[in-house]
C-alpha cells in the first residue's frame, strides 16, 4: 500500500500562519472565512503576493503549527499499513524548511516528492492520496485514484460519493 500524504492543510496549519502576518498588512481575515481554494480573489489579495507570503512562512518553520495533536504517534500507525510518501507541491527553495518541520515534529514518511503544481499529484502512483485541495480531488477522481479529503473551510462544498471526509488523520487509519 502506497500513501500519499500532502503536507500545508494537512499536516502543517500553515495558513495559521500566513493568517498572523496577513492579518498585520490587511483587513482581518479569519481561517473560517476561507471557504474556497482561491479565496485570495475574495479578498482582493494579488496570487502572486499570497503565494510568496505563504512560502515566506516556511522561512520561520518552528512558528507553524500542526493540524492536530499526536501527527507523530498517527503518522507512525500510518507507516505500519504501507509506505507513507509526503507528497506537496510546493516552492523548492521550501523544501528543507518543511523537512526541518516534519522531522521536528518527528512525522514519519518513507520519501519526500515535491512536485511543482498541485494537479501534478494525480500523476504518481499511490494507491491513496490524503490531501486538503479541492482541485488535487477533482484530479485524483479523474484518474481514477482513491482520495480521502481532510476537512478544511476551503473544502467544505466538495461531496463527492468516491471521497472519504476526514476531520482527523487518525480517521485515515480506519479507512485505508
């Protein structure tokens, strides 16, 4: 069993933290108020500056949070069904400040792929894909790939009858 587990909306509450810097610059915006993918638009907030500001977090990665409690301790029972891969589409110069913070919060994984686009994702060969983005699970459904979504507000309208909701990664565990 190949599982593929994505990293920002996940595993790392980043959006938290570009939150807390957003919110200095800019009117007030709560995680609740982002209810879709590009919610950016909503806000008049350019998609350039969002996605350098939410790489820019990365740079102080000790000041992100996770999710949830006990990564460590899931991630682990994850990696005793199958090979657990992170799988993140992400900025590379990103890459060794997520490892910092996987290995800090002691999250287990077999191999880190960094991809450059979220849609990119679809491609690889996993036999299960927990991730957060509404548009990497139009994807994955589209090339036929078993998809467990972690809730989050910018997901809530996604109700596909071949997706698996979780509020908890532990959730996973039961459903793999």
């Amino acid at each position: 069993m190949k599982i593929a587990l994505d990293v920002d909306g996940v595993l790392a509450d980043v959006i938290e933290s570009w939150l807390n810097y957003s919110n200095t610059i800019r009117p007030k915006i709560s995680k609740n108020d982002i209810t879709d993918w590009n919610f950016w638009k909503k806000f008049k907030i350019n998609r350039y500056d969002f996605y350098t500001e939410l790489s820019s977090c990365w740079k102080n990665w000790n000041s992100i949070p996770t999710t949830e409690n006990n990564l460590s301790f899931v991630t682990k029972s994850l990696s005793n069904i199958g090979q657990v891969d992170i799988v993140t589409a992400r900025e590379r110069s990103t890459d060794s400040f997520v490892k910092s913070w996987l290995n800090y919060h002691d999250i287990s994984y077999d191999n880190y792929v960094s991809v450059i686009d979220g849609p990119m994702k679809a491609d690889l060969d996993y036999d299960v894909f927990i991730d957060d983005s509404p548009l990497n699970v139009s994807n994955f459904l589209k090339h036929n790939k078993k998809v467990i979504l972690y809730s989050q507000p910018w997901n809530k309208h996604i109700s596909e009858d071949q997706i698996h909701r979780i509020s908890n990664l532990s959730e996973a565990i039961q459903i793999i």
